[in-house]
C-alpha cells in the first residue's frame, strides 16, 4: 500500500486530489498538507492533515521519514499573476520547494508528482498544435520555475534515479475550491458570476484562446500517470495534456445556452493579456495519449453544464461558518 504526501493541499488540484487519493489508497495513507491552519471540511475530517511551509526543509524530511511516505504528490506553487507581483517569493516556493522535494525523494527513495503548465512555453514557441518538445524561452517568472522545474525533475531522474513524473497542465475548471492567481481564472470565475450575478467582466480579450481541462479529468490525468507501466514512458516528465480550448466569447455563447440573460463585458488587465498571449492556444498531447492511454473525459459543453449544476446546489447551500455560527 502507497504512502502519500500531498503538498498544497489546500488549493485547487490538492483539494479534490487528497480526496480521490485517499478512495483509492486509504485515508490513512494519504497525509495532506498545506498553508492554511484550519482547511476545508472534507480534507481535514477525511484524513491526516499538516499546516506547513514548503520552505520548511526540516518539516519535510521529518514528516516524509516518520510517516514513511513513498509518494510526494508536489502541488505546493505560486500562479501565474501572483507570480508576476511576487516575483521572489515565486521563486522560493516555486524553484526551492520543488529542490527540497527533490532531495528529500532521492534521501528517502521516493516517487514525486511534479505539475507544470502551459506556463512553461512562450511566445517563441508554436503556439498551435503546441509539440511536446519545442522552443521553451518563457518571459514570466511562473513559466521560468516551471520550466526549470521540468529540467530539474529530468535532472533528478536521469542523475539519480528519482521516479518523478509530471504533466503540463492547462487552465483547470474545478467547482470545489477557487484557483488562487492564476491567468487562466477567468474561466472559473465566470461560471459563479453568471448564477449571482448574471454578468461577468472578462479580464481577457473575447478571442483569447488558450487550453482548458475539467477537474475530474485533470485528477485522472495525475493518477494515470503515476499508475503508467514504467516502461512504457518514453518521456515521463512534463507530458502535454490538454481536453479542449476555447475563448471567452465561446464560454459565453455555452453559458446562454442555459442561461439565456447573461451578459460579459470586458475590460483587458495588460499584464494577465501579455500571460494568456504568450501561451499555447492548444497543444498536442499525442504522446500522453499513446505512452500512457491519456483521453480527456469532458468538453466544453460537458464541462459548462456540470460546472453549472453543481454550483447552483454549492451556492445555495449555507456556508461551513453559517453553521458554526449557529
Ligand atoms: C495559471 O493560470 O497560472 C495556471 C496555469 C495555466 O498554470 N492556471
């Protein structure tokens, strides 16, 4: 039975992963981890879980020895546009965290999930039909640690052995938790809007296209590579994996199809423009696809009418501290 660590737990991929981690290995097994003192409901009642700093070398290796984890799911990251404001705390988290779980890995023998992103490329790369391997000279600090981070991770498994893995992923689309910063937000944001609101101003330009995956895909994805036959990954690490791509004005005309009224406006932030602008409209993801049997699950009409119907139950439901308010 797997031993697991979870960092970044409490974000938007760690949140739904602890929970599907721990159907497949055991509650048990599965020790989340994260920033804030008190998370959600479901991840601290369904397991162990940790407030930690991922700058804290000794908490890691002291946690993954004593609690003899064997698998690090890596989730722990600054987004994109937090990133840019934040630019050396991008570093230290991004770059030094990913270090120190790279060597806790190789003193403890462990396998690392690694999740890089359509951040990686930039605008020297083709941004259509993005290759698997291509040009890579990234012009934000988000895409630099995520590159580096991909390099890093080859480093550790070519040098020393560590089986670490890892997807580039693009902007996901979750119900559960809010992505904290990133350029691809939007297409979160817009779905809460348009049930409170019925209206939505749009940070990105109408035809601003870039690559998408629904939650429940992304998560399979992650799993699915980590479960890969070994021998079948021919690259292992950084995999392009994509499920559609489309642009705000295209999310808008699904969106009325159920709800008829709603509006968008824009109003274009230059900074998270220049991001969306220097990534990949789509990617090939071939070589997902044939070495370890990648296949998206949701589109965009899919993906639109469960993001809808499960948020109009989540937010007509009271809040957690409505109830401890009570
Ligand atoms: C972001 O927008 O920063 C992330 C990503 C695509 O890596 N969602």
């Amino acid at each position: 039975m797997k031993r697991i660590l979870v960092t970044g737990a409490t974000g938007q991929i760690g949140s739904e992963l602890t929970i599907a981690l721990r159907h497949a290995y055991g509650e048990a097994n599965v020790i989340a981890a994260g920033h804030q003192r008190r998370p959600e409901c479901d991840l601290r009642e369904s397991g162990p879980y940790c407030a930690m700093d991922i700058r804290d070398a000794e908490w890691l290796e002291q946690t993954v020895r004593e609690s003899r984890i064997d698998t690090i799911f890596h989730l722990a990251s600054v987004l994109s546009v937090v990133a840019e404001q934040r630019p050396q705390l991008a570093w230290e988290i991004n770059m030094g965290g990913l270090y120190k779980v790279l060597e806790t890995a190789l003193q403890f023998g462990c396998a690392v999930f690694f999740p890089s992103s359509i951040g990686a490329f930039g605008p020297g790369t083709p941004l259509e039909n993005t290759p698997q391997v291509t040009i890579q000279r990234p012009n934000t600090i988000y895409g630099i640690t995520k590159l580096a981070g991909e390099l890093l991770c080859d480093y550790y498994y070519h040098r020393f052995g560590v089986d670490v893995r890892g997807l580039r992923l693009p902007g996901l689309i979750s119900y559960k938790t809010l992505p904290g910063g990133g350029t691809t937000d939007y297409a979160v944001e817009i779905f809460y809007a348009a049930l409170t609101e019925g209206r939505y101003c749009c940070f990105l330009k109408p035809d601003s296209r870039l690559d998408m995956m629904y939650m429940p895909d992304a998560i399979r994805a992650i799993m699915m590579l980590m479960e890969a036959d070994d021998e079948k990954l021919i690259h292992r690490n950084a995999y392009n994996v994509t499920a559609m791509n489309f642009t705000p004005e295209e999310l808008t005309v699904q969106i009325r199809r159920s709800i008829p009224d709603f509006t968008i406006e824009y109003d274009i932030d230059p900074t998270r423009q220049a991001i969306a602008d220097s990534w990949p409209r789509y990617m090939d993801d071939s070589a997902a696809r044939a070495e370890w049997g990648w296949e998206p699950h949701y589109d965009l009409v899919t993906t639109t009418q469960e993001m809808l119907a499960h948020l109009a139950v989540k937010l007509a439901e009271p809040k957690e501290d409505d109830h401890a308010a009570r």
